[in-house]
C-alpha cells in the first residue's frame, strides 16, 4: 500500500496548534543558551537511516517464529513496505540488502519501485554463516578463514557477486559480517585463520569499484562458540588498514560484550579515519537486535555525543558513516518497532546536537568533573520532542508516525492484501 500526502495531512493538523507553541517555547528556551533550533531541526529533516532488508517479517527465536500478518513474500513488497516508514518518517529512505536471502531478481523493475518512493539503496550484505540450497562446499567449519581454498574462493565469488548486485542497483558499499570461528580450543589456528581472512578480503576488495566502500563487522561471540576470527574493533580495523584506504570498521551496537565502552570506541576509530558504518539496535545480555533504545538510551545518547564531534572535529577525514537499523522483530509489528528505533536515533542526535561542546572541553581542562556530567545531561533532559516534529513536519511527513500508522490501520490493509501466511525471506 501506499501512504499518501493527504492522510499525513488529515492526521497532522489537530496537532499543528499545540506543536507550534512547545515548539516556540522551546526554540526561546534553546536560543537564550545560544543554540539555533532550526539548524538541528534542518540536520535532521536531512537524516537518513537504511532499513535492513531483513527487518520487515518476524524475527526467529529458539523457541519458534511467531507472523504478524501481511508480511512481504518477496524483495518488491519488503521495498513497499520500507516506502511506508519513509512516507510516515521521511528519515528511512535507503535500503540495506541481504544477498541471497533478497536477491534482485529483475533490477530495473526493483530500482523503478525504490525509485517510486524515493529509496536508494545502502550498503549491501553478503551471507556466508549459513548454507543455502544447492551450495557445492559447506561452511559449517568457515567461510573467508577456512582451511581448505575452494571453501575460501566460493565464499570471495559469493561477495563478488554482491557486489555485482550492489552496482547495478546503484549501491556503493558492501558489508562483510563472517560468523567464522570455532567451538572448541584447538579446532583452528588463530594465526592461520586470520591470515586466511585477510587474504580473502584482499580478494574481495580489488573487486571494488573505485568509489565503493568495504565495512568490515566485528563481534565477540556466538552461542557455543570458542573464538570468533574478527571478535573486535582492533581486529577489524587491522583488517581494513591491510586492506586500503577503502576498507572501514563497521560498529554493530550489538555485537560487544556486555558494558563495554561502545562511545569510547567510536571515538577512537573516528579519531583515525575508519569508521565506516552503523548499525543500530538494542540489548540487555547480547545480541538480542531490540528496538534502538529500549535499554540503553543514555548510553546511545553517549554515542551520538562522540559521532557530533568526530564530524564537527574531522581531522582525519573519516567519511559520514552509513547508518543502519540491524533488527529482529519476535513480538511487535515490525513497521512500528522501525518506527520507534527512527525516533531513538533521531532524539540522541538531536539532544547531541545541544552539548555546549565549547563549555564541556573548558571544563574538560579544568578537571571539572561536575560541571562536565552536567553539561551532558542538561542537554540529555531535554525534551527534543518538539524538534523531532518539527523536522518532520516541514520534511512532509507524519508529526506523530504511529499513531497515523494506526489510525489508517496500515498492518491490517497489508493482511488484506497479502493474507495472514505470507513469511518475509531472511531471518
């Protein structure tokens, strides 16, 4: 289905009158500190986040997959249903695709459709921690680390081939994420398995057009897992200065052990030009791929704290990261769930945006300890509400983008159009 501008409008204007004045009594309030409103709010109605290709159906969990109804059955209705949360938010215009699980099979119909509704497409994701059907060598034991070079060379073909995709659909960037690792100690050769990887990714990155990017994910465990090949940032980011000046550390708020410093992180991969991308989500024990902000809100606000100033402080020219929302839905509504990780986002940007940096690096230098946790949590306590609405309001979107989703009854016009049995691909 398609949201259209005059059902936006219809449920905006009760809300027009009260947004005005919070939004003037709030842009009063900001302008005697000295900070523009507008200009947040011009940041980010700019804003864009690419919604995994993946993140549109029910997620998995040990205990079963539970649909919702009206999932998309296929790559032109999960691009459809991404056209919906960008009608309503006007902040999810990209697409991030999972190869093979969501394979183009007709480009140019797939490109007009995104085109239609204005999505472009995002980083893609290449596949080699499963099997698929008809696949000549198994990767139960590795993909880019294996022992053995023919597993090695289909897993670099696969990722060629992505990246074939990724060209004729206009994306610029490939995402490599390798389950690779062992179960028991003495199963591998840490050496020989990381030796193996680069020279894999070394493969893989002379297949990369000019203008294209490789990220290079990292994590420090999997379920009955002994050792992970890339279990870290360090790791990655040693990978990516082999590699070339094209290759980049993607950070996954998932995928660290608990309480790491993920904001330190950040910082100090911006401080050295390689971080190259984002994906954002939420956990409480692992990588549990919640609703961005659910349990940690503070901690993403941190983040966002380090992003503002590694892009305001650039000096080793660390290109804009690729954002990205990385999710699994096992109770809500997926659209909804999207909906509420874009708001997360898009307030700890917005209460970034409103840390005097000036006051807190006077502070910094003075060892002004009070005075630096205050500064970060006046701008954390205020409410950017308003700002996020009026973001959306002049972007041409939903002020309030759930309760128009609910109020035009999307998720149920989706079952009637696709029945209650349709299951998304992927996850």
């Amino acid at each position: 289905m398609k949201i259209t501008k005059k059902q936006i409008t219809e449920v905006n204007k009760p809300l027009l009158n009260q947004h005005k004045k919070d939004f003037k009594y709030l842009s009063d309030k900001l302008k005697s500190k000295g900070v523009n409103a507008n200009k947040i709010v011009d940041t980010l109605k700019d804003y864009q986040i690419a919604i995994p290709s993946w993140a549109l159906g029910a997620g998995g969990t040990r205990f079963g997959r539970f649909g919702y109804g009206g999932e998309p059955g296929d790559l032109f209705q999960k691009i459809s249903d991404i056209g919906v949360v960008h009608a309503l938010t006007q902040s999810a215009g990209a697409v991030s695709l999972h190869i093979p699980w969501d394979i183009p099979k007709d480009v140019k119909k797939i490109k007009k459709h995104a085109d239609s509704l204005g999505i472009v497409f995002d980083a893609m994701n290449s596949n080699t921690f499963q099997d698929q059907k008809d696949q000549k060598h198994s990767y139960k034991y590795g993909s880019l680390c294996h022992v053995d070079k023919k597993v090695r060379k289909q897993a670099v073909d696969h990722n060629k081939e992505v990246i074939d995709y990724g060209v004729a659909l206009g994306s610029k960037s490939l995402t490599v994420w390798l389950a690779d690792g062992s179960n028991f100690p003495g199963q591998l050769n840490f050496r020989r398995a990381l030796n193996n990887t680069l020279d894999s990714l070394k493969a893989i990155y002379k297949h990369l057009p000019k203008d294209w990017k490789l990220f290079i994910e990292y994590k420090p465990y999997e379920p009955n897992f002994y050792s992970m090949v890339i279990q870290d940032w360090g790791t990655s980011s040693l990978l990516a200065k082999e590699l070339g000046p094209k290759a980049y550390t993607l950070v996954d708020l998932g995928h660290h052990l608990p309480n790491t410093n993920i904001e330190q992180i950040v910082g100090t991969l911006m401080s050295r030009g390689l971080l190259g991308g984002f994906h954002f989500n939420d956990s409480k024990y692992g990588d549990d791929d919640l609703t961005v902000g659910a349990i940690k809100p503070y901690q993403l606000f941190l983040i966002f704290n380090e992003l503002v100033y590694g892009m305001a402080n650039n000096t080793a020219k660390n290109p804009i990261p690729a954002w990205m929302i990385d999710a699994s839905h096992n109770v809500k509504d997926p659209l909804e769930d999207l909906m509420q990780s874009l708001d997360a986002i898009e307030t700890a940007y917005a209460k970034a945006l409103l840390i005097d940096q000036k006051a807190l690096e006077k502070a910094q230098m003075k060892n002004d300890v009070v005075a630096c946790q205050n500064i970060l949590k006046t701008a954390y306590n205020t409410d950017v509400t308003p700002i996020l609405m009026e973001a959306r309001r002049k972007s041409g979107a939903a002020m309030s983008p759930i309760d128009v989703y609910r109020t035009i009854d999307v998720r149920q016009a989706l079952i009637d159009e696709r029945g209650m049995d349709n299951a998304a691909t992927g996850l």
